[in-house]
C-alpha cells in the first residue's frame, strides 16, 4: 500500500512540469529541497527520539559551503562541491553532535537551538560570508563530467527534476537505513534508551551517527537550496528555518518519513496562499499551528505514533 | 563442584549515610538456581543493580569468570554476559514480541554500525529470538506488540529477552510478580529448565517456587547475609525462622 | 584611577545590569520549565510585550512609572489568561508539542505587536529624574538609570530568593522543581502554583521589558534575541534553579559585555561558547538535576 502510494506520488510530480508554470515549478522544487531537509529532521527527531531546534546550523553550512566553493568566475563542479558541501555539514554535526548529545531532554533542545544561533551571529558579524546581507552565487554549480553536461542547473525544469531526484532517493536511502541494524538500534534507543543500554547497546555513538547523517543531509538541502536561487544569507542559520522545518516534520507526521514530505507541501502552500491573502499571515499560520497541536496530536501524516510499531518488514505493504 | 562464574565478595553499597548492602559474599555457579530471599528492604535489589552494573559498589568486589567487573559500565556488563530481568516490566511496549527479542540478540553483536544491509536479514539473530520466545512459549504471540501481552506473557517476554541474548548468568528480579498460579507454574518450570544451561540467581517472594527449584539460597536481612546452604538447612535454620520466614511471604 | 582601569570597571557595573535584567527573564523561564515541566518558547514575547507596553502607556501616560503599575497588573492577566488558555493542556503533552505550540505562539504575538503597533523602531523616554549620568573623569560618565535598574533587579532577585527560601509556596516551588509527581501527590493544589507560577515569570520578563526599554529601545524581534540567551542561561544554570538562573545571567550578561568590548569580531558567540564549556563539564547545568 504504502509502495504504492509512494509510487503514484513519484510520477505525479515527475509529470507536473508538463502542466504546471514556471512559478510552481519553482515553487515545488523549493519545496522538494525542503523535504529532504524535513526528512533528515525526521530521521533525529522522530526515529532517534532527539528532538533538535537547531538544525538549520547544518543546512546553513551546506549553503555557504556552496558560495565558499565556488571560484570567482566560474562554476563550481556539482558532485565534488555537493559532497564536500555534505562532509563539512557532517563535521559540524559530529563536533556539535560530541557537545549536545551529553544534554538530554530539554537541556539538549535548548542547546541546539543556542549552537545554530552561534552559526547565525558567525554569519552576520563575518565579512567573508557577506555579513547579515548574505552572498550570491553568480554561477550554478556545473555537473559536468568528462566533457557531457547532463543537466543545467540554471534551467528550472531541470533543476526540478534534481530536486526531485534528491527527495526520492533520500527518502529511498532512509527507508534502507531504517531497515537495517542501525536503523532498528536508533528506534530501539528512542523508545527506550534505558532499557537499550540494559541490553548492552552503547547508545551515545548511535545517537551520534544518527546526529551526523542528519545533519549531513541538511547540508544537502542546504546545498541545493542555495544552488537553486543563488543566495545564501544568515536566516539559512536561522531559528525561523529550524522552527519552520521542525513544523513541517510535526504537522506532517513524525516518525512516518513521508510525514515530512506531506508537511512541506502542506505548509508551504499554507504559506502561499495566506500570503496572498494579507501582509500578516503569519497570524493565521500561528492560529492553525496552535490549533492544530490542540486538536490534532498525530498530525497530517496520521497515526503517527501508530506506525512506528517495528514489525519485520512485510515484502509489500 | 564447579567454579562460581560469578562471585562476590565483601561487597557493600552505601548510599550517604544509609549501608544498603554490607559486606556481602554471594556466587553463582553454572547449572544451578541460587536463590535470594529476604524481607523488602533487605537490600535485593542493590544486591543485583551492583551485580549487574547498573549500581557501582563502595567497596568489596565482584568477580565474572574470574575478572574483576565492579564499576564496569552498565552496557559492558550486559555484553560480557550478564542479563538480568527487571521487577517491572520495561519490554519495548509498541515493538512486537519478536522485535523485542531481536533488538535483544542484536546486542550481542560487536557492533550495529550497519545502514544497508536489512536487519532481518541477519538470519541467527532472527533464529536467536525465535528460539528465545519458543523457550518460553510465546512464539505464537510473536508478531503481536508487547502492550497488547497480558501482564504474565509481558514478565514471559522479559526473560526472553533475557535469553536472547544467549548469556551466562541470568539475574532474575521477582519474574513471578504479579502472575496468577498457572502462569507462576509455568515460569518456574521455565527456570527450571533454563538452569540447566545457564548459572541463575533468583530474587523472589514466592516461598514454594524458591523451594521447588533453588539448589542454594541465601538469606538476606538489612543488608548483610544473615544464612546462607541448602534449602532445607536454612529452612530448618531457628535465626532464619525468626527473622523471615515465620510470617507469611510478604508480597510487594 | 587610570582611564582603562575605571573603563573596566564601567564593563562590569554594565555586565552585572544586563545580567541582572537577563535574570529577570531567566528565572521565569527556569520555573516554568522545573515547575510545570513547560518549555516555552513564547517566553521572549513576554519580555517584548512589556517593552511594547512600556511604549504605549507612557505616550498614554506621559509617565514611565504610572505606564509599568499599569502594565503589570495588565501582563500577570494576559500570563492567566494563556494560562487557561493554551499551558494548561500542555502539562503531559511531549515536549515536540510544546515547542511547537509555543513556537505558533511566538508567530501570533508577533503579528499581533505589528497590527497594533507597526513595525517601527521606538524609544521610550527615561523619567526625567533619572535621566542624567554621574560624571567620572572628563570623558567617561555613568548613567544613573542603569544604576537604577540594577538596584530594582537586585531587589526583585532578592525578594524572589526570600519568596524560594522562606515562604510554603517557595518550599512547593523547590519541591516541585525537582519532583513534580510527588507535590501532586502530597495534596497541594498544583493547579494554583502552576498558574502563579506561569503568571510570575510573564510579569517578570514583561517588567524587564518596560525597565529596560529605555536604554534598549523597542523594535520587532527584540523578544526571540533575549529569548535564545535566556535558554543558555538555563542550560548553564540547570533547569529550575533560580541559583543557577542568577549565576548563570550573571556569567553572560558579563561575558557579553567584556566580549562586545574586548572582542568584537567573536562577541556574538561568546555567550555559545559558555554554553558549550559549561556542556562538556556539566551537562545539566551548574545547579541541574539530572
């Protein structure tokens, strides 16, 4: 069933671009890059029960790893800059990671969400990065191989189909770590971590992985998110950025994986439309979001909580 | 007589002022249940989270196989070998019984660090757990999830996850707490039949199932040993008679 | 004394003020949290409604004093008011719902301070007897107000210390902070302390707000700044502490100040990098329960 879904979903949006316009193509592939930040959210807060205010300190240093990697007058070389964009958000989020998994709870929420500010007041005060004004990436990042081009990043279509490219094959990569050992260690530890560590598991580097390979596919996100619009400012860092994504992972449906892919359609195209409606939107998005957390404790994804029961994997669904 | 796989020896746990657990000598040897009894608040349950790595002792020390394991990390003394069921029951509650066992046997491998290939692929971790639930007559409730178990089949579920983990000394909290008279029957054929294989210490209240299957027991009053031998020697035992067992067991 | 001995000295008189405001704000934060297991990222707004609310009475009033006995009462109401509202359901939900409760909270507020006031920048006059500066050498003055407002939260700090230590509610509130369950238990109306709890930090980072307009002025997002420097103040002081809520206040405010003038270029993250000693040595803060 779920197969199925997933698949039907797949193909809609590989065939929009034949009916939709250049704004919503635009749009949707903003979209789709937000998903694999919401996905890799996902996977800490609600596989690994660790719920981070500050992951956007990941997705900031994939996008301005970006800018630091494109040289003046030309274009960076796509897969090299995009895994090196994915390496430095890794490190970052090992040596964060070593810092704030000794907090736990709330000392831990908190602490994530002080770490991102840190990138946040790094990034304005620096002028290497722009200050609060930000940078721009005059060149797109080239993909070139040998000689052949296979797409142009400039062209919205194309980077469309990229980003939905990055949104299946990540959520196809996360549904394979689940799986396997680790995947099933990490909701082990979210469902209990005392009784994981009675068991003899050592649950710290778990976490820790965990902890990285999020944040290595928020720089990602990042990377993308700056390579579609060709700025990168502080806000990337922003608190915004980590609240609006981390509502995108609870309204959707956490601990679903396809939970936060529904809630950054959902919420983004909230967005849109209150926009249009009135300057200040963001009064109604704040209702609905306070509303919905009264009313609704499973989000859209539903049943949530339900669905994480682990059982063997049926072959289909 | 066999050498003890794990033994203790003047062991003691002080918590402040308060001595919860006094100069202790306690051993475990492969093939037999050694049960431990006493009044509540005798210091049992110290005795076993110091046993078991959950607890680090003031001072005396604790010895598995030969080596010295007091102050050892928690997760490091489950690995070595040491399992221990809990008074209440922390099973996985929305993992299904399977699952539970799994996650278990998994923990004796040397690492998870694996993000590709699927867990249930690993075939002698499925087989572990299998054989584990089958051991203790659950492998018809596998794919239900834990919260769904009644309370026995939850304490028959912690003992198998016990078990799955294949280890040596098996540390066993009151398993018979709150179970009806079938279900206790059960279980203490069950352990029975586990000592054959493992080295057990048993904490219980139920007088009939210590008596039924302990080759040894030790009597355990304010912290300190008060006897320790045969059953039926300590149940002829007056000091014991006096400090314990002349009133009715009492239940938690 | 030497110009650069008396302009440290100026960094401390000012590292303390801030700290001492910031522990206003803190200190309801730490409660509300240790008390009523609640984290509220709303709680910065409380401290920009103040501000806002220092602005609007005084044009009103004319007057900075009549404008906070007037504010005050109007914060403790709008603090029951959410109360009822919205913190009461959120006592057993997880703390993701929490978070994003009060993260839609902190949007609502927002929007709410921008139709009703706009989005300018404001002053807010000092009263004018406290508006003038004591004269140390030719070059170097201190202002007397910021005098004023450490000595007013100094006080505050210390009736609150007095309130903790010597009074039933203190001894539930410290009960309460290290074991929810059992002040249940114990019979004690928790439904009441919960409220007078929620309701006194609102006052409190609301007051900070309207004594500290004056010197920080008002302006959209002032609240989510102060906010995310009173979560490392309760992160470094441990959760529900006000001990560790005042040392904690104290070591930023100061560490701020010293870093803003010493060291520009990293000032921004002093404050993290606190955090993160304070981290590796004591995960759950200076005064913590773990």
């Amino acid at each position: 069933m779920r197969v199925a879904i997933f698949i039907f979903g797949a193909v809609g949006l590989a065939l929009f671009p034949l009916v939709g316009g250049a704004f919503y193509l635009q749009l949707f592939a903003k979209i789709m890059v937000m998903a694999v930040f919401a996905m890799s959210l996902d996977l800490l807060a609600g596989y690994t029960g660790l719920v981070s205010l500050g992951h956007a300190a990941f997705f900031g240093i994939g996008a301005y790893a970006l800018y630091l990697l494109t040289p003046e007058y030309a274009a960076a070389n796509f897969w090299l800059s995009s895994l090196v964009a994915m390496g430095a958000a890794a490190l970052a989020s090992l040596v964060i990671g070593l810092l704030v998994l000794r907090a736990s709870g709330v000392y831990f929420i908190m602490a994530t969400l002080a770490f991102a500010q840190m990138f946040f007041y790094f990034a304005t005060g620096s002028k290497l990065l722009g200050g609060s004004d930000g940078v721009s990436i005059d060149l797109r990042p080239d993909p070139a191989i040998l000689g052949w081009t296979p797409f142009d990043l400039g062209n919205r279509v194309q980077f469309y189909y990229v980003a939905l490219a990055a949104m299946l094959t990540t959520y196809a990569l996360l549904r394979v770590v689940l799986r396997s050992l680790f995947g099933h260690t990490i909701q082990g530890i979210r469902a209990s971590e005392q009784r994981m560590r009675a068991l003899g598991y050592p649950v710290f580097r778990y976490r820790l992985a965990a902890f990285v390979l999020a944040g290595a596919l928020a720089g990602l996100a990042g990377y993308l998110a700056a390579a579609q619009f060709g700025t990168v400012n502080p806000e990337f860092f922003g608190w915004q950025m980590s609240g609006t994504v981390l509502m995108m992972v609870i309204l959707g449906g956490i601990g679903t994986l396809h939970g936060p892919i529904l809630g950054a359609f959902a919420l983004t195209l909230l967005q849109e439309l209150m926009s249009e409606l009135t300057k200040h939107w963001l009064l109604p998005m704040g209702i609905f979001i306070v509303l919905a957390v009264l009313l609704l404790p499973q989000g859209i994804g539903g049943l949530a909580l339900a669905r994480r029961k682990l059982q063997p994997e049926p072959a289909d669904d | 007589m066999t050498e003890p796989v794990l033994r203790t020896e003047a062991l003691s746990k002080r918590f402040g002022g308060l001595s919860a657990v006094s100069d202790v000598a306690i051993d475990l040897r492969h093939g037999e249940v050694h049960a431990l009894i006493g009044p509540n608040g005798a210091g049992k349950s110290t005795l076993i989270n110091l046993l078991s790595g959950a607890a680090t002792p003031t001072s005396g020390s604790v010895r598995f196989e030969g080596r010295e394991i007091a102050g050892l990390a928690f997760d490091r003394v489950a690995r070595l070998g040491i399992a221990r069921s809990y008074q209440r029951t922390t099973v996985f509650r929305d993992f299904t019984a399977f699952e539970n066992c799994r996650l278990a046997a998994q923990a004796r491998l040397p690492s998870s660090m694996r993000f590709i290939r699927p867990a249930l692929s690993y075939r002698a971790l499925v087989e572990a757990a299998q054989r584990a639930l089958a051991l203790v007559g659950l492998q018809g409730s596998a794919d239900r999830a834990a919260s769904s178990l009644s309370h026995g089949e939850q304490r028959q579920l912690e003992i198998a996850m016990t078990l799955a983990t294949e280890p040596k000394v098996l540390l066993l909290d009151e398993p018979l707490a709150g179970m009806g008279a079938e279900e206790s029957r059960r279980m203490v054929t069950l352990i029975a039949t586990l000592a054959e294989r493992h080295a057990i210490l048993l904490v219980e209240h139920d007088m009939d199932a210590v008596f039924s299957i302990a080759r040894r027991l030790t009597v355990m009053v304010n912290g300190r040993v008060l006897e320790s031998g045969a059953p039926e020697a300590i149940r002829e035992s007056p000091a014991v008679q006096e400090a314990y067992l002349g009133g009715a067991e009492a239940a938690p | 004394m030497s110009d650069g001995v008396l302009f440290f000295l100026i960094q401390i008189l000012n590292g303390v003020q801030q700290g001492l405001l910031l522990f206003l704000i803190a200190s309801g934060l730490t409660l509300v949290f240790g008390i009523m297991g609640i984290i509220n990222l709303a709680h910065g707004s409380f401290y920009m409604m103040g501000a806002y609310l220092a602005f609007s009475l005084t044009e009103l009033t004319g007057n900075l004093w009549l404008a906070i006995l007037l504010g005050i009462p109007l914060s403790v109401a709008v603090g029951l008011a959410l109360e009822f509202l919205l913190f009461a359901r959120l006592y057993r939900r997880d703390h993701l719902y929490q978070v994003l409760l009060t993260y839609g909270l902190i949007l609502i507020m927002e929007e709410l301070r921008s139709l009703l006031f706009g989005d300018d920048v404001h002053g807010v006059a000092k009263p004018v007897f406290l508006d003038f500066s004591i004269p140390l050498t030719e070059t170097l003055a201190y202002p007397i107000y910021r005098l004023f407002m450490s000595a007013v939260c100094l006080l505050i700090a210390l009736m609150l210390a007095l309130v903790i230590r010597r009074t039933r509610l203190g001894m539930t509130i410290r009960a309460g902070a290290v074991n929810r369950e059992m002040v249940s238990v114990l019979g004690i109306d928790v439904g009441l302390v919960y409220r007078v709890v929620f309701a006194g930090g609102v006052a409190l980072a609301a007051f900070a707000g309207m004594i500290a307009a004056p010197v920080a002025s008002v302006y959209p997002g002032m609240g989510n700044q102060i906010l995310i420097v009173s979560f490392v103040v309760v992160v470094i002081g441990g959760i529900g502490s006000i001990k560790g809520a005042f040392l904690g206040s104290l070591l930023i405010g100061l560490g701020e100040t010293f870093g803003q003038v010493y060291a520009p270029a990293i000032s921004g993250m002093t404050v993290y990098m606190l955090m993160a000693a304070v981290l590796l040595w004591r995960p759950t803060g200076l005064f913590g329960h773990s």
